[in-house]
C-alpha cells in the first residue's frame, strides 16, 4: 500500500508543544528545513523546526523523486554534486531504505534544436568531469526498452539517482531528532519578533520561541510569511498533476523526459509519470505585482503555463488570503495545514495517453494514484539561499523551482554553514535575494 502523498489526516509524529528557547528555529519541514536541522543538529546547535502541517507533506512528499546533476544551472551544479555524496552518506546514516537508486536520467530529444540545447550542457559538465554523454538514436533505442518511436537522440547522467521522496524526508528527519533536532508538526509560524534590527523570536500558534536564527524554508508559502516583515520575494507557485501506475515490466530503471512526457521507475515497480513541461498557475494578488520580472521566463516558454483567474481561497496567493494578522491570532499558515491541490483530470488522462502511446505493449497497466503539488517558482527559475541584510539572524532558503529535492541535503549542508557563520564552500551569490532588487538582469536557469 503506497502511502503518498501525505495529508493531514496522516497522524502527528512530533507533537508539540514547542520548546520556549532555541538557538535556531526552521520554519518548514520540507527536505530543505529537514536537512538543514539535521546538519545543525550533527553539530550539536540546539535547533527546533516548526511544520504547521506534517512533515514532507507539500512539494516534499509529491515530487518525482529525480536526483539529477544532469541539466542543472551552472551555479547549482557544485552543490548538487555535494548533494549527490550527501544522499549516499545519509541514506546510510539513517539506516532506512529510501528507494536511493543509482539508474540515471536521460532527456529524449524530438529535434536538433533538442540536441543542440544539450550540447550547451555538456560544456557545463565537461568542467565538473561528469558522466554526462549525448546518445545518438540507436542508443536511445537501447537504453530505453520497446518505445514505439524513435528519438533523434538523448543526453543521459548514469551517475544521476532516485529515491522516495515520501520514504526519503521523513527518514531523514528521524535520523535529524535522534542528532538532537526538535521537530514540532501542527505548529504554524505566525511572525517574526524584531526589535533594533534583530531577530529576537518567532510566534508561533503554541506560544513564542525565543532565538536569535530563524531559517524560513517555508516552500510556496515563504513570501507570504516574509512580506509582513518587509522582505519581499518574488516568488510564486504553479499546480502540477503526477501519476502513478501499478506495477509494470520494467522500460528504464531510471528516469526519462521529452517535452510530452516524464516517466520514473518506482521502488515498487510502477512508474511515476508526469507531464514534461505544463502547469498551471493561479492568478492572485502576488502575480500581478511580480509580472514583470516573469516576462523572460514566459517569453522563453510561452504555452508552458496555462492560467487560471482565481487563486483559491486559502491558497498562499489567494485573494482573499490575508497579508497581514497579529501573532496571537489564527495566520493563513494555520488554516491550510497542508497545500493539497488535486490532480488535474485532464492532466491524468493526458499523462496515461502520452506514456501509452510511447509503450503501447502496456495499454492494459492502469494508474494507481494521482496527486497534485503546488511547485515554488522564482523568476528566474534558481532558487533564493541567503542572509536577509536588513534583519539580523534571518535566513532564507526557498524558490527551489521544481528542482530542490535532488539538490536538498546540498543547499541544507550549506544554509547550516550559513546560520553557524562559516564558509559555505560555495559561490552563492547567483542565488542572493538583492538580485531582484539591484538592477541585475534576470538571467534565466533551465527549466527542467
Ligand atoms: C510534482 C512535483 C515534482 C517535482 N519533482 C522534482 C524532482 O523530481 N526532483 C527535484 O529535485 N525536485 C522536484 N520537485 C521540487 C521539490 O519537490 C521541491 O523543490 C522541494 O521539495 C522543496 O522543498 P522545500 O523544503 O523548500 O519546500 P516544501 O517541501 O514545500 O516544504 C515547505 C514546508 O513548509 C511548511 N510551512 C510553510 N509555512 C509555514 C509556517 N509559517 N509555519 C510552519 N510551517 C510552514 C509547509 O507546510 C511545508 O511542509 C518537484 C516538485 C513537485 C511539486
């Protein structure tokens, strides 16, 4: 029985109620909060994470489970190949299976224009010496088993790996609170207590917590929370549809994409399938204030979104969601403990037709499951990992935009650096906050 994507009728692992000081307080229990408290705990820093619904239950439990180097941003790339190492040594710390495979991921070329974006690529990975190779159409052929059409050819990373996600987090944040973390699930951050330029606390729904580090790692929801303090991220969120078949021959053990369909073997033998490069998003009050600087990435992929007029109620970017409250009472974070979109119909039906029509030996394999996520995007499509200047003590890392979950325990190795004030071992200026702010050009990441 699978058990993803989680809800909040999933039961509370970590009950509060939270402690009344903490050196550090993450405010999100996605894999980047998760991993963040777990390397502060490894170091013995005294940490508390605060999940307003269950751990891993929003992006974190309902992504594709690709751990991928293949592909990324150039300024991404050396912290993913620290990522990568990192998976290996937690999924051994942390004594579970998590479904970490090494099986690799290949992009599906339809056109020359394909292979020839994945010629840029591999310059990018000649530099970082990976096993990143272009396939021609016969070896396309042959890596993936019994596809009824030929590709023009593929770009392909052995060395890439998957995992569970919904086995994966929760695992690691075990492993995070048997190093020392507290974890408190059912508890929203509410606000910031600031005072001469500081951070001094968080208010949370069961009281206030006294600290000098807040880490807000809040996913689709981090913008809301930092704008009632003046910090303003112009980040937004897009609903995807994913699918999983039962159990099936196996195709490819690992994970394949070209523009119409996405495709990842499961530990449990199905396949997790998804549309390559279409989502939806809600239009709300944040989406108009940040157009403009979504214009080069709507210009670069202009069918890649669809709209939808509404945001709903209760939805970070809602409406009638509220800007602002006062820390004693009810926050938006509260009201929606888990974002939990549905799958689109017609995405189910189009993601079953487009994966039948490349393996028609197996029009008999039926879905199993289907489930939305709300993917947390920035303009430029890398995410924001930084200090906020004008609050002490205030960090953030969010806007992973759809790719955070390989490079996860990277970017949580890194932000503990950050809060410790030690050297990340990273050039991160690519992903610092005033790049919205300071006239820089918005430089575009790869899409997928
Ligand atoms: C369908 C889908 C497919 C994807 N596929 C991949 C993939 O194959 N590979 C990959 O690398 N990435 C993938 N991603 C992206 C990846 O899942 C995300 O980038 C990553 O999970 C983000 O982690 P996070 O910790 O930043 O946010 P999240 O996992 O969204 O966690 C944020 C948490 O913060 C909590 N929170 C928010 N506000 C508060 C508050 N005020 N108080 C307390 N708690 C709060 C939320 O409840 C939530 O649990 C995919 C995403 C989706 C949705």
């Amino acid at each position: 029985m699978l058990t993803f994507p989680f809800t909040e009728a999933d039961p509370i692992q970590y009950p509060g109620p939270p402690p009344k000081t903490s050196q550090v307080v993450i405010v999100g229990g996605g894999i980047i909060g998760v991993t963040t408290a777990l390397f502060l705990a490894s170091r013995n820093i005294p940490v508390t994470l605060l999940e307003k619904g269950r751990v891993a239950a929003e992006q974190s439990s309902r992504n594709w489970g690709w751990i991928r180097k293949q592909g990324r941003d150039a300024d991404e790339l050396p912290i993913v190949i620290e990522a990568s190492r990192l998976w290996r040594q937690l999924a051994d710390e942390c004594g579970e299976d998590i479904g970490l495979n090494q099986t690799g991921v290949t992009y599906l070329a339809n056109s020359d224009k394909d292979m020839a974006k994945f010629e840029e690529f591999m310059k990018i990975a000649a530099i970082h010496e990976l096993d990143t190779r272009l396939l021609d159409a016969d070896e396309t052929a042959k890596l993936i088993s019994g596809m009824s059409r030929r590709f023009k050819g593929a770009m392909t990373t052995p060395s890439d790996m998957r995992a569970e996600p919904w086995l994966a987090v929760p695992a690691l944040a075990r492993l995070a609170v048997r190093k020392g973390a507290r974890i408190v699930e059912n508890c929203a951050a509410r606000a910031l207590e600031i005072s001469a330029g500081r951070v001094k606390g968080v208010w949370t729904e069961a009281g206030y917590i006294e600290t000098s580090s807040v880490l807000v790692a809040g996913g689709a929801w981090s913008s809301l929370f930092l704008r009632r303090h003046g910090v303003a991220i112009p980040q937004l969120s897009v609903r995807v549809t994913v699918a999983a078949t039962e159990p099936m021959p196996e195709v490819y053990s690992g994970a394949a994409a070209d523009d119409h369909i996405a495709f990842r073997r499961r530990q449990d033998g199905g396949y997790t399938l998804a549309a390559g490069g279409s989502h939806l998003l809600y239009l709300g009050p944040d989406a108009f204030r940040h157009a403009t600087q979504y214009l080069p990435a709507l210009r670069d992929n202009p069918f890649g979104t669809r709209y939808f007029p509404f945001a709903p109620s209760g939805y970070p970017d809602g409406w009638s969601t509220p800007r602002d409250w006062a820390p004693d009472s009810a926050s938006p974070f509260e009201k929606m403990r888990v974002l939990n979109p549905a799958p689109e119909p017609a995405g189910l039906r189009s993601v079953e037709h487009n994966f039948k029509r490349l393996f028609p030996q197996f029009e008999s394999v039926r879905l199993k499951a289907g489930w939305g996520g709300m993917i947390d995007a920035m303009p430029d499509v890398v995410p924001v990992v930084d200090q906020v200047r004008a609050v002490g003590g205030l960090f953030v890392a969010t806007g992973m935009s759809g790719h955070g979950f390989g490079i996860g325990p990277g970017i949580g190795r890194v932000v503990s650096d950050m809060i410790q004030g030690n050297e990340t071992g990273h050039d991160l200026s690519r992903f610092r906050l005033s790049r919205f702010y300071d006239g820089s050009p918005v430089r575009l990441g790869p899409a997928l």
